[in-house]
C-alpha cells in the first residue's frame, strides 16, 4: 500500500493493523476475544487460499516441461479446502464474525475476488453459493467498489 508521501506498507497483514491503527473507529475486530480469534482465523484461512492459488498460478506459468503435477494438485487441494472451510464458517450470516462488517468480511471479499478477476474458469460460485451471495454484497460497498484488484502484467519470465 503506498501512502500519500510515497512510502509503502507491505504485506496484507501489516498494512490492516496499521490501518487499524491509523483509524480506529469503527474498529476491524470484534470486541471479544473469541470473536477476535475467529476473525484471525479467518484471515490466516484467506491468506492460505491467496498464497496456494499465486503458487500454482507460477507453476502454471512455467514451461510445461518443468510444471510439477503433485505440486499443483497440492496447491489446488488447499484452495479447495481453504474455500471449502470459508463456505462453512460462513453459512448464511450477514457477516462472516460476529454482527458487524470486520476483517474476516474484507479477507473473504479480497480473495474471492480476487480467484474471480485472476482466475475467473475456477467454479467457486457454483460450488459455493452462500460465498458468491457474500461476495456480492460485500462488492457493493463503496470500499470494495473502489479497490477492485486488477491482474499486474509479469514483465520477468517465470522459470
Ligand atoms: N503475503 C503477501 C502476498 C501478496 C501476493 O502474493 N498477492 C497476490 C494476490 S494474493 C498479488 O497481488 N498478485 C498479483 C496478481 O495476481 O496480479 C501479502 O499478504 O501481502
């Protein structure tokens, strides 16, 4: 994230506790500590999901003679089940913790959208309708709405 003097927060961990930081109010995390657990786990679970798909969308890039096969299908395995856990944890609520928009709505709504512009054949809405209903109403906030991702194109080559 670059700030407004140039300078730049990284890693997405990092950058929501130093926007927690810079904006407490209204605050990301629930106020109870089960409730903060929850929403941490949620976070570790996207994350999960993220750092799995850009392993094996690198992999798919290769050369095809060098692309492992177990080491994609092992990839593909924790989108599945990362996706899969998220669906559960989800349900039908309103909000993925608690009764309030927080972190674990931003994680989910950054990496389903993010699979939908990236890797858009992947059929996560049909396998998983409450999160596609979530991910939808979550894109209809301004905050969404203004930091849709988009693919960076790779100038280097991927061996
Ligand atoms: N651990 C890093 C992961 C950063 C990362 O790999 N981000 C991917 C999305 S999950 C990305 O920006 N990819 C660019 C693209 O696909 O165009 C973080 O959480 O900030």
């Amino acid at each position: 994230m670059v700030l407004e003097d140039g300078s730049a927060v990284y890693e997405s961990r990092f950058i929501l506790e130093y926007l927690e930081a810079k904006f407490p109010e209204p605050p990301m995390l629930p106020d109870d500590i089960d409730g903060k657990l929850a929403a941490r786990q949620v976070e570790v679970l996207c994350d999960g999901v993220c750092d799995a798909f850009v392993l094996l969308f690198m992999e798919r890039h290769r050369p095809v003679e060098h692309q492992s096969q177990p080491w994609m299908a092992r990839q593909q395995r924790k989108i599945d089940g990362g996706l899969a856990a998220l669906a559960r944890i989800s349900g039908d609520r309103e909000y993925v913790v608690g009764d309030r928009f927080g972190l674990a709505d931003i994680a989910v709504g950054t990496v389903t959208k993010y699979l939908s512009v990236r890797w858009p054949e992947f059929p996560w809405r049909d396998r998983h309708p409450n999160l596609a209903a979530l991910s939808d109403r979550l894109e209809t906030r301004a905050s969404f709405q203004d930091t849709v991702p988009y693919p960076q194109t790779f100038r280097d080559k991927i061996v």
